[in-house]
C-alpha cells in the first residue's frame, strides 16, 4: 500500500511556476490541512542554490550537498499525520538555461533522482513520490526566457542568436522523460497552455493534493505573476545590457526602463 504522497513540483522556470506558488501560497489556509507546503522561501539558500550550482559545476559533492540540504529541509517540517506533502521551486531543476551561458537541463535528471532517494529516506519506503512539470511550446518558452535573462542579466545576444544558440534546452518534454528513466516515482508533464481555469498553473497541483471540493471551492484566483518585460522594451533592454555601463547604473537604468524594480521573474 502507498505511504504519504510527496509532490516534487520542479518547474520548468517561465511555465508559470510563480504564478501557482502564489497561488499556493495565497491559499495555504484551506490546502494546509490536507498538505504541507515546501515553497521557494524554504528552499534558495539551502536546496534549490545547490542544485543550481550542481547544474553550473557538475561535481558529487555538490549533488551531495543539495540532498543534505533539502533533507534538513524536509525533517522539519509539519507532516502531521497523514498529510501530503508539496515541494514547489523551480531552481531544484538547475539554473535556468541562457543564464551565465548556462546551456541545458542536462541535470535535471540526476537532482530529482537524488531527490527521490532523500524523500523516501525521510518520510519512509513507500511513500508516494509524484514529480509534475509544466512546459510550454519551445518558441514561447526561448522567448520567455530570452526576455528574462535580458533584464536579470548582461546578456547580449539579439534573440535570434539566443534562439539558434538555446533550441536545445526548449524540449522540456524530452527532460521530464529522462527524469522518468531515472526515477521509480510518477512524472506528469502538462502544457502551460492547457492550463486556463482559475487554478491557472497550480490546477495539476491541487488535483495532485487532492483537495475535497467542499475546500476547494473557497480557493480565490490569484493573478498571473513575473510576466516579464514587454517586447516593445526588448531592443532598449538590449541596448543598455550592450552599453559600458557600469553594473549599478545598468540595474538603475533598467529599473527606470521596467518603471519598477523586481526581484526575480519566474
């Protein structure tokens, strides 16, 4: 018989991942008592930065790290029970790819089958682990991503080159299939595009959790988060990441540009 169900809800980045967090997060008072929930808060400056290290470096010990880490992370928290459980952040699957040259998920497979083994150490054999990703189309995804890295970073490349350079990294279907041959638990993949109820993006999740109706029905939507820059902003974002200003006037300008300041765009 299946053991308490755990989640892994590792993306991809720019599938609207923010967007169910927020969901999620905005929520937690009817979904807690039928799952805990592991958000990005609990996981940047433990888990999720060493996974995006293992994808940048590649080395054991960093692999190593990021299952110590999100072991420590998972002990702590409150299963009562027989609660589910819901890990939800995006970088567990590496660094985004066009970041710092980053090229591919080529990782991805390697930190959720780690992922797997701590899970089943922590919360015991049998539990029933779930992985579940998001993705999109592979145009609107190179084009989601592209824009992200030109206003997070110092890209310079015009976007066809960014095109022709990161096609690869757009089959995220192909990604989740290789997580498949190196897990035992079960990987659900469903395009972003599908997803337009009010659940929006966080509609598989919740179906994962399988939250009664009487306590669904009182979850309240939640707007579409980290949009990203307008493509008409896109030749002036490019312009400025190509000028020789300095870091700090660069961030300004792009702040000034953007007409807010934001943290991170998932």
């Amino acid at each position: 018989m299946p053991g308490r169900r755990v989640i892994v809800h590792a993306g991809f980045h720019k599938t609207g991942t923010t967007s169910a967090q927020k969901f999620l997060r905005a929520n937690g008072k009817h979904i807690w008592p039928r799952c805990s929930l592991v958000l990005p808060g609990k996981m940047r400056d433990g888990a999720a930065l060493m996974a995006v290290r293992y994808s940048r470096f590649g080395t054991d010990a960093l692999l190593d790290e990021f299952g110590v880490d999100l072991r420590k992370t998972l002990s702590v928290i409150d299963v009562g029970t027989s609660r589910k459980v819901l890990i939800s952040d995006e970088n567990i699957a590496g660094r985004m790819p066009g970041q710092g040259g980053q090229m591919d998920y080529a990782a991805t497979p390697a930190l959720m089958a780690r992922a797997e083994d701590v899970i089943r150490d922590v919360f015991g054999y049998e539990t029933d682990v779930v992985f579940h990703f998001t993705a999109r189309e592979p145009k609107a995804w190179l084009k989601s991503t592209y824009k992200h890295n030109l206003r997070t970073s110092r890209l310079v490349m015009d976007e066809d080159e960014y095109n022709h350079t990161y096609v690869p990294a757009a089959d995220l279907k192909g990604v989740a299939e290789a997580v498949a041959h190196g897990v035992t638990g079960k990987v659900n993949i469903i395009d972003l595009a599908d997803l337009t109820g009010v659940e929006g993006p966080a509609q598989p999740l919740i179906d994962l959790i399988e939250l009664p109706e009487h306590r669904r029905r009182k979850l309240v939507p939640y707007p579409p988060a980290n949009t990203g820059p307008r493509d008409d902003l896109v030749a002036d974002l490019l312009a400025l990441n190509r000028s020789k200003l300095s870091d700090s006037d660069l961030k300004t300008a792009k702040a000034n540009l953007l007409g807010k300041a934001q943290d991170h765009d998932g």
